[in-house]
C-alpha cells in the first residue's frame, strides 16, 4: 500500500523559506505513470494545488506562487521536496503531499503538516 | 476566490440524496475531467470520484458523478451521518497549467 508522509519543520519565521520532504513508501517515485505533488489549506479555508514534479525532473507551478516555489526530487531515497520562499502569514496552513495520475487525479495523499509562519 | 465555483453548503437528511454542483470554464471543465474528493473533520481529502463518475475501489456506489459542457455534480444518495464532510471539486486548467480546486462545500447531515 502506497504511503506518503510530509515532514519538516512546524514553524516559520516570516520572510524565511519554507522547506518540507515527502517520503514514499511502498512504491517508487521513479515511475513514469505519475507525478508528485504538493497541496495546502489554510486554516479553515479550501485547497489550493501549489504544484507538481513528473520523474524525470518536470516541473508544473501554480502561477500564483510560481516565483516563490520550488518542488525537486531527493537524489538518494524515495522523496521529493517543497521549498517556499518569502513566506508570510499567509502562507501559514497545512501542507499536502500527493500522487497524481494525469491531470487532477490526486489519488494518494499524506497526512499533511501544518506549517505556521509568525516570528 | 477559486477557479471553480461551488455552493459553500448542503445538506440532507438521513436516506435522502443531495447533489453538490461544480462550475467551471473550457479552459478546464469544458476540456478535462473532473475528480471529487471528500474530506472528513480533521483528515487530509481522499479521491472520491475521478475521470467524471469514475469510483476508486472501496468507494460506495451511493456516490455517482457526471459531467455536462462546463460544470460537473456530485450525487450522493442514501444519506449517511458518517458523509458528513467538506467535498471539493477539481480539474487540470489548460490555460493556467495547473490543477484548480473549487471552493468546497459543507455537507451537513440533519
């Protein structure tokens, strides 16, 4: 059974970057069946897609946070990183790992970690 | 404010049926299929129905999607108080090349 955990620090000063790891267990990231993506919810508030990573190093961004982001593959284990740069308050939410397959199909999410920015 | 619009609540009572509504544009529901997902207090969202009305393994047969021009539903029949969940919509955008939520709505079983 697939299983994805989000991992990295709970709190964030402002202005600082944002870094959070998935780990994949019981199958491999290398497949060229699906991608790899990042999710968050602010507290109360809906989803919003931050962005995705094919195997080969692909990269797909929310145009909305396309300056700020960066998602990469671990080189040496099964997991894949968010970087997030110039965070503010409102970057404070929780943050979604997932599998997808083509398009919008999410079919495999971790727990998610929340993250809150303040000083 | 979101890409796809969605009444922000429902609700129903025990054995009945409700059906949620998602609105979108040709840039994403008019061109791509439309996925579901529920997500119960407290848990991250589990993938509910995809491709239009496709139903992942274990998910019951009470719930059914469908997809029309630019908007999609999702019908829940036999309410159950366990269904009782926040339920988003979702598409890939071919104009801004990414994946796009609706706004969620609020299932409240009376």
């Amino acid at each position: 059974q697939l299983q994805l955990q989000e991992s990295g620090p709970g709190l964030v000063k402002p202005s600082e970057t944002l870094s959070l790891t998935c780990t994949v267990s019981g199958g491999s990231i290398s497949s060229s069946v699906y991608y790899w993506g990042w999710i968050r919810q602010p507290p109360g508030k809906g989803l919003e897609w931050i962005g995705s990573i094919y195997y080969s190093g692909d990269t797909y961004y929310n145009p909305s946070l396309k300056s700020q982001v960066t998602i990469s593959v671990g080189t040496s284990k099964n997991q894949f990183s968010l970087r997030l740069s110039s965070v503010t308050a409102a970057d404070t939410a929780v943050y979604y790992c997932a599998r997808s397959r083509a398009g919008a199909t999410l079919d495999y999410w971790g727990q998610g970690t929340l993250v809150t920015v303040s000083s | 404010q979101s890409v796809l619009t969605q009444s922000p609540s429902a609700s129903g009572t025990p054995g009945q049926g409700v059906t949620i509504s998602c609105s979108g544009s040709s840039s994403n529901i008019g061109r791509n299929t439309v996925n579901w997902y529920q997500q119960l207090p407290g848990t991250a969202p589990k993938l509910l129905i995809y491709s239009n009305s496709q139903r992942p393994s274990g998910v019951p047969d009470r719930f059914s999607g469908s997809k029309s021009g630019t908007s999609a539903s999702l019908a829940i029949s036999g309410l159950q108080s366990e269904d009782e969940a926040d339920y988003y919509c979702a598409a890939w955008d071919d104009s801004l090349k990414g994946v796009v939520f609706g706004g969620g709505t609020k299932l409240t079983v009376l």
